[in-house]
C-alpha cells in the first residue's frame, strides 16, 4: 500500500499547490491551461485505447460496455446528481465569471481528474503488483505523473480538486485487496477490456473539456464495470 500512499499524497499536494498558483495566473493562461488538458485527456484516452486494442480478445465488448453502460448511468442520472452535489457544496445561488454556477465547472474538473487519476494501466497494475509481488514501481511512476497532472486540473478547477485524492485511494485499495484476496486469478483480458473502457471514457472527457462534446462522462462511468460483470458470468458458466 506504501505506493497507493504515496500516489494520493502527490494528488493532494499537486492539488494545492496548483490552486495557490491559480490566483496568480491569468485568464488567459488559465484558458490555455484549460486546452491543453483537453487535448492531453484525448491523448491518454487514445493511447490506452490504441494501446489494448490489438490485445482484445472481445473486440465488440468494449461497444456493449459503453452502451449498456451509459444507459444506466442515464437511467441513475449519475450527472445530474453529481453536478447538484457539488453545487448545494458550494452554493446553489453563487455564479462564476462564466455565468454557469460554480459546481458545474468543479464537477467536469473532477469526473476528469478522477477519470485521468484511476483509469489506466499504472492505476489498475500498479495495486495489484503491490500486492502479490511487493513491486511499487507503477505505482510511483503513476505518482509522479499524477503529482504534474493535478497541479494543472487544480489550477484550473481550484482546490476542490483535493477531493479526487480519496477516490484514488478507494480505488487502487480496493483492486490492491482484491489481488490480495483472489491472487492471481484475475485475467489479463480483463485489465486490457477495462483499459480499453476506460480510455475510451478519459477521450470523451477530453472532448468536453475542449466544448467539442459533453458526453457527461460520469453517466459513461458504469461501463467500466460491464467487463467485469462479463468475465465472472464467463467464469460462471466455463
């Protein structure tokens, strides 16, 4: 867990540090700041896709991932409840420069950092080499892109960014226990439809970040667990 550790650690401090910096950028740079994570969240999310797809051994799970998936996040409006939390955090009745109220801007900033912080080879191997070799070199490696990335979301979004840090910690935790509990009966198809998921979901944050689309990302976000839900019935039924 020391790499889990240090991984929520660089967010939190990133974070921070990158709003401090936030008074003292200008809009312009901010937009610019703005910009450049849309086009780096394209690049990931197309990397990790490019990067896993030759490997797919179901090369049409990743569609029924996403459509079966966002129609739950839809039906659960997962969004829209998310955007009001975030606004009754903040106040409902307060308004940026922008005209839109404050939890809207917050809330993109976040489903993406989340998305940016968790979903990815580093975030889903790393926990799990932790845990059955003892090998936190992922990890770390997560850790420092992760220190880059939250500084610039933060600067962007401000400090409420923070808040993406116990999410990380959730999730490498939980797949850190799950490798613990079940060893290494976890199949590598798995982690490569997962990734392929997930890039898909950090491309489609990337476009609304950039106004191209708002896909409302978090609706996608049950399509990660649709492979999941794949592979045990496959086991179930082998």
């Amino acid at each position: 867990m020391l790499g889990t550790i240090v991984n929520t650690s660089t967010i939190i401090i990133g974070s921070l540090a990158g709003a401090m910096l936030k008074q003292r950028i200008r809009p312009e740079w901010q937009n610019v700041l703005y910009t450049a994570m849309g086009l780096a969240s394209l690049a990931l999310g197309f990397n990790a896709v490019c990067k896993n797809m030759p490997q797919s051994h179901y090369p049409v799970l990743f569609v029924l991932s996403l459509a079966i998936g966002s129609l739950l996040g839809t039906m659960l409006d997962l969004s829209g409840r998310f955007d009001g939390l975030v606004a009754r955090l903040r106040g409902k009745d307060k308004a940026d420069t922008s005209g839109l109220r404050p939890g809207h801007n917050l809330a993109q900033g976040l489903s993406t950092g989340i998305l940016l912080y968790c979903i990815g080879t580093l975030s889903i191997l790393g926990p799990i080499n932790s845990a059955l070799l003892g090998d936190e070199t992922f990890l770390l490696t997560n850790a420092t892109l992760d220190l880059v990335t939250s500084a610039v979301l933060a600067a962007t979004y401000g400090y409420g960014m923070v808040w993406a840090a116990p999410v990380l910690f959730c999730w490498q935790g939980a797949w850190y226990m799950t490798a613990k509990l079940f060893g290494d009966i976890i199949p590598d198809n798995l982690l490569c439809e997962m990734s392929i998921v997930g890039g898909t979901l950090i491309a489609a944050s990337g476009l609304g970040i950039l106004g191209i689309k708002d896909c409302k990302t978090l609706n996608l976000l049950p399509s990660l667990f649709v492979p999941v839900v794949f592979f045990l019935f496959k086991a179930l039924w082998a």
